[in-house]
C-alpha cells in the first residue's frame, strides 16, 4: 500500500460561516478529544518544554497561540506552566469571529489569556513580540503559499522559538479517521472534516520544502501517530 496519496484543497466545513455556534463549538471540542488523547498535546509539549528551558527560569514568557480554536490550548498551556512555577502571559488568536466568542468564553478564569480576532498569515504584532509562539491543527486548513506565509510570520513576531503542530497526510491516519466518523464523532461537521483534514494535510517532505520557501530556520520532527511538528529557531 502507497503511503502517501496527493493533498486536497477542498473547503471543510469549519473553513466556512455557515456552521451554527452550538454545531461549532460540539466540533471543536471532539477535535480537542482527538487532539489531546491520539497525540497532538505530546507533540507540542515536547517541544515547548525543550524551548523554554533555553529560558531564565524567573523570568515571565510571553507566548501567542495562532488559531487557537475554542483556546482549550492556552488553557492547558498556563495549568502546565504553573506546575512548573512558570509565569506566562498568553494572547490567542483565530480568524473565525464565532470562534473568537466562544474562545473568549472559555477564558473567562483565565486572566493571563488574551483572546483577539487576527489573520495567521498577518499577524498584528511588532517584530519579536513573543519569547514564544505555537499553531496546532491549522497548518492543513491552508494552502502552500499561505502556509509559507504562516511560517514567516511564526519566526518574524517570536524572539526565541515556534512550533506548528499538525496531522501528517498518511493512508493509514485517513482511514483511523473514518474509523473515528463512523464509530465515534457525533457532529456531522467533525465526520466531514476529521477524514478531509488528513487529505488536506502535509507530508514531512513538503512541510521542508514549505520551510525553504518561507526561508526561516526551522526543522521538521515526526511523531506518532502521524503528526508533525514544524520547530523554529531550533
């Protein structure tokens, strides 16, 4: 069986305006289900903690989360950063006004977090803004030449280091995710998306040529199952 199989630019549904906000946010959350349990927050902490630790410990970070989706990130990120004695101030930020609402929302007893609406590929921020900056589960939403664009903006606002995290473009995690539409996501915008996010996803050898074309020093790691993560200023 050929492991790879080419990408799709088909529109998901959460790409759209049309999904209701109760249909929304259902969707995310079994999107942060599958993020959390089959190996996205592994991905990403990994790499974090090794970044932070080139950090003065008593110093404060400040970190940007791009697209954070309903923030259950950033969320997890500051919890994970006081059992550490971390002092983090998080902004976060998606381009989907609903979205942006609902974050906001699930924020609410968390000072330290600030939500605002803004554009991954624009980012409204100075250059080196951010000691730290991560993207998860966004990079398959775009195209190349906006993906190049994400990368460049990623390394332009952070001061010490990025990392975009997201599925790997793979038969065998395209068929676990129709396993997952038929037998387990409940909302019909998480069984249309789930499997089309791994057709519209990269393989680690175009996320490299991606990171050529932005022309930012970064690597590429795998993990399992089937993720990769984009790891900048490494």
């Amino acid at each position: 069986m050929a492991q790879l199989f080419e990408r799709l630019n088909l529109k998901e549904y959460l790409d759209g305006d049309g999904v209701e906000p109760l249909e929304l946010e259902k969707s995310l959350r079994e999107v942060w289900g599958v993020n959390r349990y089959l190996g996205g927050n592994p991905a990403l902490f990994v790499h974090l903690d090794r970044l932070m630790r080139k950090l003065a410990p008593s110093e404060p970070i400040r970190v940007l989360d791009v697209a954070t989706g309903l923030a259950d990130l950033p969320v997890a990120f500051i919890d994970w950063c006081k059992k550490r004695g971390r002092s983090v101030s998080l902004v976060a930020v998606d381009n989907h006004p609903q979205i942006v609402q609902l974050a906001a929302r699930r924020t609410d007893a968390y000072p330290s977090i600030e939500i605002l609406l803004a554009d991954a590929t624009a980012l409204p921020f100075e250059d080196q803004s951010f000691d730290l900056a991560f993207c998860n589960l966004a990079l398959h939403h775009l195209d190349e030449e906006s993906a190049v664009k994400l990368f460049a903006e990623m390394a332009r606002v952070t001061r010490s280091g990025w990392v975009v995290t997201d599925l790997e473009r793979h038969r065998l995690a395209y068929f676990a995710a129709k396993l997952l539409a038929k037998f387990v996501w409940k909302s019909p915008v998480t069984r249309h998306d789930g499997p089309l996010s791994v057709q519209r996803s990269f393989t680690p050898q175009e996320a490299k040529q991606l990171v050529a074309l932005a022309g930012v020093k970064a690597a590429v790691h795998k993990h399992f199952p089937f993720r990769l993560a984009v790891v900048g200023h490494e």
